[in-house]
C-alpha cells in the first residue's frame, strides 16, 4: 500500500515518537519528581529472559503516556477492526467471550505432569474426604463459548454437538474413577431455556445458573445425600443493571461508552417468615467450593442472589461455601486445608469450577493435604 506523502510523513513522525518520544518524555517526568527513570533497571540487572519481561511489565504500568493513550488505542481498535483486547473476544450480535475460554476449547491440552492433571488432584481430595465420611460431588461449570459457540462464530451455527471435548473426557475419566459428577454442559446444550448466559459477561445469567442450583439439588436428593431441611425461603426481585466484565476488561471508558449496561433479573433469597437476606451457616452439613460462578449474584450486587443461595432455597436449608474468584482449581482447597473447621459436621462437599480451569486454573491442580481429622 502506498501513502500520499504527507500521511506517510505523519506515520513516520508517530512512530518515531513511539520509540523515543514516549520513554523520553517518562524519564523526565520521573526526573521531575525525583525519582530514578526506569530505563536505568535495565542496566541493574542481568539481561535474563525473565528479568526483561518484568522490566516490560512494570514499565508498561508506569508509563504515563502509556497510559493515558491506551484507551484510546483500544477505542481505535475495537472500532476499526473489532479487536477487543487481550482478554476478551468480540461475537455476533453484541456478544462476547473470555478469550482463555475459547483457547481452551480450541487448543489441546498439554500432557499430564506435576499440579496440571485435575484427575490426579480430584482423587487426591475425594480420597482425604472418604476418610471423614465426606461424599465429594463434582460440578464443572460450561463456558459460554461451549453453550452458545453460534454467538462467537457463523461456523458454528449448525453444530449440534457439545464443543468441549477436553470438559466431556475428564467427566468421563471421573465417573470411571468413581467420581460423582454433575453434567451441566450436557443439560445446557441440550436445553431449550433462553438466556443462560449474559452477553456482555463471562458468566451465566440468573436463569443458568439457577438452572444448576436447582439441577445439583435434584442430584443430592436423589443420591440421597441430604433430606429436605425445614428452613423454607422465597425469592423477592432484584433487578440490576450492570456493564459485563468482558467490556471492562478492554479498560477503555470510551468503548464502554458504546454499549448500555445489560439488565440482569436476578431473585434475591430471603427467610420466608422474616424476610431476611439469605446467608451461609458455616455448621451447614453441605459445604459448596467454587470460582466467580459462585460469586457473581451472591457476593456482588445485588447479594444474596447467586448460586448457593439458590441451593440453600432448593434444599430448604442453608449451605456453607469457599469461593475464590479464578481460584478453584486449587486456592479453595488450599484455604480449606488452612481451615479444616469447615468440615466439620459435613456431609457433602459440591465442588464447582469453570471448564477452562482444566487447563487455566490458578496455580495449576495441585495436590493439597489436608490436616488429620480430629
């Protein structure tokens, strides 16, 4: 492509500017303020591969220009060419997707090793719960991306199947291992209820995830790990508007600016009798484990509306949780092992977390003991 050339002269200033003019102009604002520029750590430290990515990393985050342009960029973008950033990918329709979700599905998983095979860590933990008389039920949450894969992409508009392979083999290694699993990616592909996911969000809507409130206290009932309890609870509605964390992670207020925020129905859980919000007991005999599955309605606005509320409502009695945004895979298990007190007097444990942990989950699967029962 040629450029007439005063453009091609205003490119070449632009970039020129890019690679000198930016840390320039930071070195003398940290001059300013008397700091030492931050050009300088690169010469403290040896030229290592890791020591250069940090250095990129912190200059990236203190860069003023950096900073105040990015958003802008990520505008230009978003506008021009339908990038949406790092993290997030941009559909049909107005929908959007967490970008690690979508990788999951499309790329293979590396080869079991040390803290990366959940098979390995799962046993592990059912085997510490066996020894307390603990029943260990699993709940991979689906992605977006696997329920709803005609909103990413035509190509997928006739697919009838599910496309999560990597999900469906671990489900079925579990259950051959003796695991009892709860299918949510089956019963949301099959299923013909609208809605299941917010588009603007990586999680599911009020209407999915009390679809899988209600499917996992079915489950409990019918394996006959817990009675219906005598607390009895109604819902009021708790509508909210709130802008998807898929938008916001582009961190550019004029895109945000481009989009209303999604309304959101959510059912708020209160005693029957009382009308007081729902909340855990921590003496509860199920004790439910997750990621921001769990948190999204319950510990966000507007609260007391999220899953374990809607379990509790479903089991007619209160649960306890442990619930650490993108931390499921191990960061619950290891608070739990810093807390063994939460097991007691427990029955079940429900363990919930996101598909795409199988492969991204926060430090990896490792295995965590857990402190001999008293």
């Amino acid at each position: 492509m040629q450029y007439s050339r005063p453009i091609g002269i205003a490119l070449t200033v632009a970039f020129l500017f890019i690679v000198f003019g930016m840390p320039l102009s930071q070195g003398v604002l940290e001059l300013a303020r008397g700091e030492r520029p931050h050009v300088l750590e690169l010469f403290l430290h040896v030229p290592t591969k890791a020591n250069l990515r940090q250095f990129e990393r912190e200059l990236d985050s203190a860069a003023w220009a950096i900073q105040r342009s990015r958003p802008w960029m990520q505008f230009v973008q978003f506008t021009v060419l339908g990038h949406a950033g790092r993290d997030t990918l941009y559909g049909r329709n107005g929908w959007f997707f967490f970008r690690p979700g979508v990788q999951y599905l499309v790329e293979p998983l590396p080869a079991p090793g040390q803290d990366t095979d959940p098979l390995a860590a799962i046993l592990a933990f059912k085997a510490e719960l066996d020894a307390r008389g603990i029943v260990l039920v699993v709940v991979p949450a689906p992605g977006k991306p696997s329920i709803y894969p005609e909103q990413l992409t035509r190509r997928a508009l006739d697919h009838t199947e599910p496309m999560n392979p990597h999900t469906l083999t671990l489900l079925t290694r579990l259950r051959d291992a003796g695991v009892d699993v709860v299918d949510l990616s089956a019963l949301f592909y099959g299923s013909e209820r609208p809605g299941l996911y917010l588009a603007q969000d990586s999680h599911w809507s009020p209407e999915g995830m009390d679809y899988a409130a209600e499917t996992v206290a079915r489950h409990l009932f019918e394996r006959g790990l817990v009675k219906p309890g005598g607390t009895e609870y109604s819902e009021r509605p708790a509508p909210v508007e709130r802008l998807g964390d898929l938008i916001r992670m582009m961190q550019s207020p004029p895109v945000e600016r481009l989009f209303a925020p999604e309304r959101v129905d959510s059912r708020q859980v209160v005693e029957a009798d009382s009308g007081t919000l729902y909340e855990d007991d921590p003496a509860s005999e199920v004790l439910v484990l997750g990621d921001s599955f769990l948190r999204i309605y319950q510990l966000d606005e507007p609260g007391a509306a999220g899953f374990t509320a809607h379990l509790a409502r479903r089991l007619g009695r209160p649960v306890a949780s442990v619930i650490n945004d993108g931390g499921a895979s191990t960061l619950v298990r290891q608070e739990l092992a810093r807390n063994p007190e939460l097991l007691a007097n427990k029955r079940v444990v429900v363990w919930e977390f996101v598909e795409r942990d199988i492969r991204f989950g926060t430090e990896g699967w490792q295995i965590v003991p857990l402190p001999p029962a008293s």
